[in-house]
C-alpha cells in the first residue's frame, strides 16, 4: 500500500511565523501535491511537483511556497502565517506521467494560525 | 478550466442505490472525471475514474454521457459505511495539468 505521511495532525502557529509542513511518500512516486481544503470549497490546489526541485503554481500560490530536494519528500512553507490560512492542508502524492493519475492522500494537517 | 458543482448533501438508506451528479459545463477535451472519497480525519481515497460513457469497478459505477457536461458516480445498494463525503475531480493534461475539485457532497446513509 502506498503511504504518505504529513509530520504533523495539529499546529498551532502565531501571525508571522514561518510554517512548515512536511510530506513523505514511500512509494517512489514522481507527483506530490499540496491541498488546502476549507469548509463549503473542498479542496484547493496550492502547488504540485512533478520532479525533484519541479513544481509548479496550483490554484492558490498567494502566500506559500514550497520545496522538493528529494524525490519522496515535499514540503509546503508558509513564509509568514496569517489567521486566513488557517486550514486544513492535505499533501498526496501519484505514480507520474499525468497529472490525473490515482492521487494517494496523506491524513492531513489541522493548522491554526493565532 | 472546468468548475465542477456538486449538490451539498444527500441522505439515504441502507441498501437503496445513491447518484452522486457533478456538473462540469465547460470541461475540456483532454480531461478526465476522477471521484474521491474522503472519511472524517482521513485524505480523500479514490474511488473511480473516467472519460466517457460508462465505467465500473467493484465499488461503483461512473456514467459520462457523451457530451460530458456532468457525470454521475452510482453506489449500488449503500450501507452505513458509505457515510461520507465525495468529491469530483476534473483533471487537465493537455498540457495545462489543472485540477479542479469540487466542493464536496456529504452523503449520510441511514438504517
């Protein structure tokens, strides 16, 4: 089975820190994504990466940023954390070659912004 | 880029079959219909995948008629663990990679 993981279910940030939340797949998987996902608008693309040091803007790049050194990891920055993005963040990862292949969801991370 | 829209919530009972329809008007030659489900505290799980006409697996079917302005995942007979949320996805990959996911239809199943 594949799994990704997210480093953490909960964080509570202040205004103005940077954030960083963390994904791994161990699945050998070229596509990582990062979603945020909101009451009443599902799930919103933030940023996707398609190879090492790839990526490319989602739906919602205002206010992230995101890195990808490594195959199985990718990680989404939030350079200064404000209260509106205070979310639900969601990171998945799919084998490659299209973008529209199966994704593989981690658990999420419920992030609070104070 | 597609814009989907769903209905917010649907409820129903164990062992009648559930129609999930998720409109997509201006969908693109080159995309693809995926639908998700997602359990509370849990990523959304796949469910099926397709581009026109019909396609079934073990858990559901997914009916695109031929112009594919919507779609239409079909749950044969529910039980109470289908409670849960599902999601269309319209995805691009003429070059575009654009994803579009719905906002979701919370379907509660009832003895």
């Amino acid at each position: 089975d594949v799994k990704v993981t997210q480093s953490s279910r909960y964080l509570v940030k202040r205004t103005g820190e940077k954030v960083f939340l963390e994904c791994v797949q161990d699945m050998d998987h070229e596509n990582m994504f990062w979603y945020r996902q909101d009451p009443g608008l599902g799930l919103r693309l933030i940023y996707f990466s398609y190879d090492v040091k790839m990526k490319e803007k989602g739906d919602i790049p205002e206010g992230y940023s995101v890195s990808r050194e490594k195959k199985e990891r990718f990680s989404l920055i939030l350079e200064s954390a404000s209260t509106n993005q205070t979310s639900m963040y969601l990171c998945a990862s799919s084998l490659g070659q299209y973008i529209t292949d199966t994704q593989y969801f981690g658990p999420g991370t419920r992030l609070t912004v104070l | 880029l597609a814009k989907t829209t769903q209905p917010i919530s649907m409820d129903s009972y164990e062992g009648q079959e559930v129609n999930i329809t998720c409109s997509h008007n201006n969908i693109a030659t080159n995309d693809y219909i995926t639908w998700y489900q997602q359990f509370p505290s849990q990523g959304p799980r796949f469910i099926i995948q397709g581009y026109k006409t019909k396609v079934t697996n073990e858990v559901a079917s997914l009916f695109i008629p031929a112009d594919r302005k919507s779609s239409t995942l079909s749950l044969p007979r529910v039980s109470l663990s289908d409670t849960a949320v599902y999601y269309c996805l319209v995805g691009e990959t003429g070059g575009g990679n654009k994803l579009t996911f719905g906002t979701g239809t919370q379907l509660k199943v009832e003895l």
